[in-house]
C-alpha cells in the first residue's frame, strides 16, 4: 500500500461525506449542524458534524480531484 493508495481512500471517505443528506439522513440521527453551537463543537461529535459540513461545501473541489484520479487509473492501467 503505497501513499497513492491512501490518498484514494481518502478521496473516497471525502465524497462519502458529501453525498450525506442532512434531512433524511444526519437530522433524524440528532447529527444536524443546528443542534451544535457554541462549546458544544468542541466535542468529537461536533469536529465530526463540521467535518461532514466542511466537505460538502467543497463539492467542486472534490469533483476536480475524482476526475484527476480518474486521469491518472486511465493513464497508469
């Protein structure tokens, strides 16, 4: 596993929080951005929340690199 390997992983982590609805999937799970504020996102749960939040707003980011990775599996085999 070399660091290539990694940085797919990572990539697939990324677009497995974007795709997250928040009204069907993290609100009725109590892991919606409304319930946490102030000293509350601090806690783990609350990196956790904006972590999810985070990746969703760099949607066109994410875009760029899957067809970047794409590119390169095209190229490499």
């Amino acid at each position: 596993m070399g660091l290539w390997m990694l940085l797919e992983g990572c990539l697939l982590l990324a677009n497995a929080l974007a795709i997250l609805n928040e009204d069907r999937f993290l609100a009725p799970r109590g892991w919606s951005f409304q319930e946490f504020s102030g000293v509350r996102r601090n806690s783990f749960k609350g990196q956790i929340i904006g972590l999810i939040y985070a990746t969703q707003y760099l949607r066109v980011l994410l875009i760029i690199l899957n067809a970047l990775c794409i590119i390169v599996k095209l190229v490499s085999g």
